[in-house]
C-alpha cells in the first residue's frame, strides 16, 4: 500500500522540489492513510521540458511499435489487477467489484487505443491534374497537458494517455489529490512496460497552479479536462486565450424517461444500479426520473425498494454495494439538497441522511415530486440522490428533460420503437440510452453537448483531438 506519492518526470519518481506534501484521506473512516508530492513550478517546467523533448523521438516511433509498448502496458496493468483495485477502493470508496471492473475496463481501454493508433490513416484526394498528388497526412499535435477527476482516477486517467501515446503525443497528467496512488499505479504499469522518458509525467498539487501554468505554456499543444462544468469554463477559456485545443467532459444533470408502457421492473433494476453506482458520484448517472403518470406510482414503490435493500458500507466488505461519498463536503452538499428539495415541497421517499457519525457514509435517496425550483432540480447532485417525478405527455417530458443547460448523458425505457426515435431525436445531449445503461464503453463515444462540455473521450472520435491534418499537394515539374 502506498503511503507517500511521488511526482513522475523525466522518468523518475521523485518529491516535489520544496519537498512540501498533501494529505490523502481514507472515506470509510476519514483517517489520513498518505501523503502525496506538491509539484512546485520548477517541477512543472522540467516536465514540460523533458515532454517537449520526448515528443521529438515519440512522435517518430512507428504506430506498430507505439501499439506494442502500450499493449504491454495493459498486461501489466490487468496482472496488478487486485492491488490496484484495492487502492481505489482505500482512497475513493468504491466496492471492491466495481473497482476491478473500474482496472479491468481501464486494460481493456489502452488495448483498444493500442489497436486504433495503428488506423490512423491519412487519404488520396484525387487530383484535378494528373501531374499534381495531394495527401492528408495524420500527425500527433504535440504535448498534452490532462486533468484527471477523482471519481475514475485510473478509468478516466486512462482514456487520455492511452489516447494521446497512441496518436504519437506526450502528456502530462494531473492526477487528483484525492486519490493520487491509483493514479500512480496507473502510470506505473506504462513505465514499467519501457515508456521513453518524459513521454508520460504525472503531476500533483494546486490545481489552480498546475493549469495556470501549463495550459498557456507554449509547448503544450492539446488540454483535456474531466471534472465540473465551473472549473471546465474557466480552463477552456484559458485555452481559447492561446488556442489550445480543448476536450471537455464537464457536469451532466441526466434525465431518465419512463414511458407507460416500459417495463417497469427492467427500468427499476437497471436504472437504480446506474443510478447508485459509485454512490451516485458519476457524471452520466441518471438524477431526474421522468415517470409517466400511468405507472408513477408502480415505478417509485419499486425504485424505494430498490434504494432501501442496497447495503452501504465499506467497499472492501464482501456484501456492500454502495460505499461512501469521497469527502465530507460531498454528504454536506447532499443533506443541503435534501433539506432544501423537503422545504420547498419535494416528499423524502427514502433515505435523506448521514449514516453514523465516522465517515462519509449517505443513505441511498429518493425524493419524489420535486419542485422545479429545488436546488436538486437546477444543481448536479453528485451524490445517491435520485428525483422521481411525474409527466402526462411525452412534450412535457422532453421540455424538462432538455430545461437545464446540462446535456451528458440521457435515458429513455419504451417498448415503441416510435416513442424511442422521437425521444432520442428530441433529447438535447450527447448520450441517449434506451432500455439499458450502455454507456461509456471504449470503442463508443463518451462526450455531451451545452454545458456539459464538447469533444470525446471515447471512440473514434477521442483520437481526433491528438491528430492534425496535414495538407500536402506536390507538383511534378
């Protein structure tokens, strides 16, 4: 187990140049289990400098090669499987089964990146001469500086290296304070595969110094950012002032429609599993249930049920299924929803309170019939707080579903194809899933649309980012 957390750069797992450090916390009891490195700016330029130079020799090594090292990077990732899970769940809380399948899908992503990065094709374009050729060559932009969150810190960490190495770019990764040795054992597996040095850093500290120095820093040609809507505008507005180019995956506020004619005990299963999953805190999770009036009744009785029978507790316990929020500013934030969704006329179904008093532990929730102007209803809760309200007309459930200006993930349950198609055309979002949660596999596209960010991190569409398209049209004279 990881107890002090070095700084990764130019190869070398090392402190911080003031050799200053930060606490990392255990959810489960709040007892602080480690230390990690503060990166100081003398830290930052040497790992700028040393990815600025890796990127020289990287960017030339064959896509062939690059798929080999980065394919032996996930063997060795999934033969750590089992430790690796259970620093994620020591650190974020998660239960240890959705930690393995957190590492085991996180090797299955940099195979798959390993695979695409040998498809990076360029084309032909036919010529208005026949004495004139014109290319489109693919390149790697450059350097990249990604901003990890902590709620996936080795799946989310994942998606942008892999992505990244494979297209030919270095990267530097800040990884999250809060749960930085995961983080480290993620990028452990790469250097432990034989990365070039400077080719991948790893960084922690301030976040507010980290991006204020190394997404306007000249090298850095590429930013990629996981984590909230506020903090997303403010880095993509830095990046805009030195046209950096940008991936954001930022909030999301996910309504779930539920048609009368779905089946009701499907959509309760599938959508409280998705719903209470890493205790609700998941960008795509499902929050707003749109219920039609016909089945309200039947839905919310089976949803409580559901909520009630999950057992919380700590994630390495065999039994639990749900485990604590990451930090106590999380369980703060959800008794304020509860109290202020009550207050203004929301009924608590279920839950609605801390559990004990060590720990970050929250019941699982359900509130019905709240009132638009409930913070809940404007706010991403972040948290097992699920609000289950009803609709007449499926116009009234898309004009809620489409009122904030989050637009991530997205559900609908139907057994009409023609209610399915006007809903997901009808649905303001990146993501529409209907009749299962099927989102966020490697080879599908991950990314939203209005405030929720632009860009992907999955997909074909999660290489664009790293490639520029290079115009070249020759003569022969």
């Amino acid at each position: 187990m990881m107890t002090h957390v070095q700084l990764y750069i130019d190869g070398q797992w090392r402190d911080g140049a003031s050799g200053k450090t930060l606490d990392f916390w255990n959810p489960v009891n709040g007892e602080v289990i480690g230390t990690v490195a503060k990166a100081e700016q003398s830290d930052l330029e040497e790992a700028v400098a040393a990815a600025e130079r890796a990127f020289r020799s990287w960017r030339s090594v064959s896509a062939y090669d690059r798929s080999a090292l980065l394919r032996k990077a996930a063997g060795i990732l999934r033969s750590r499987l089992d430790e690796v899970a259970t620093l994620l769940v020591r650190e974020e809380g998660k239960p240890l089964a959705e930690a393995k399948g957190e590492v085991a899908a996180s090797a299955d992503i940099i195979e798959w990146f390993a695979e695409e990065g040998r498809r990076t094709y360029g084309r032909l374009i036919p010529a208005r001469a026949e004495t004139v050729q014109q290319l489109v060559v693919r390149e790697p932009v450059g350097p990249v500086a990604a901003f990890s969150p902590w709620n996936f810190p080795v799946a989310q960490a994942v998606r942008k290296i892999a992505a990244a190495l494979a297209c030919g770019c270095t990267i530097i990764l800040k990884g999250p304070e809060e749960t930085p040795a995961c983080c480290a054992a993620l990028v452990q597996a790469f250097a432990a595969a034989g990365l070039p040095k400077g080719t991948l850093a790893l960084v922690y500290g301030v976040p507010a110094e980290i991006s204020q120095y190394l997404i306007p820093h000249p090298a850095i040609r590429k930013v990629s950012f996981t984590g909230s809507t506020a903090v997303g505008k403010q880095l993509a507005s830095l990046a805009g002032l030195h046209m950096k180019r940008v991936t954001m995956e930022l909030g999301g506020h996910a309504p779930a429609i539920v048609f009368d004619d779905a089946d009701i005990a499907k959509a309760v299963d599938r959508l409280g599993a998705f719903k209470y999953r890493n205790a609700g805190q998941v960008c795509g999770a499902p929050t707003r249930f749109l219920v039609q009036e016909r089945v309200y009744d039947a839905f919310l009785e089976g949803f409580v049920a559901y909520a009630q029978a999950i057992k919380v507790g700590d994630g390495m316990e065999p039994d639990t299924r749900m485990g604590p929020l990451a930090n106590p500013r999380r369980v703060d934030a959800s008794l304020a929803f509860v109290e202020d969704a009550v207050k203004k006329g929301a009924r608590l179904a279920c839950g609605g309170a801390r559990i004990g008093n060590r720990g970050n532990f929250f019941q699982p929730t359900v509130l019905a019939d709240v009132p638009v102007d409930a913070n809940v209803m404007n706010q991403e809760p972040f948290a097992p707080i699920a609000i289950v309200n009803r609709f007449s007309e499926a116009e009234d459930a898309l004009a809620e579903a489409n009122r904030l200006q989050y637009g991530l993930a997205s559900y609908v349950f139907t057994e009409s194809h023609a209610r399915a198609q006007i809903a997901s055309a009808g649905i303001e979002a990146g993501m529409v899933s209907i009749n299962h949660a099927g989102l966020g596999l490697v080879e599908t596209p991950f990314g939203g649309v209005k405030d929720s960010g632009y860009g992907s991190e999955g997909g074909l569409e999660a290489m664009e980012p790293y490639l520029v398209s290079k115009f070249v049209t020759h003569a022969r004279i």
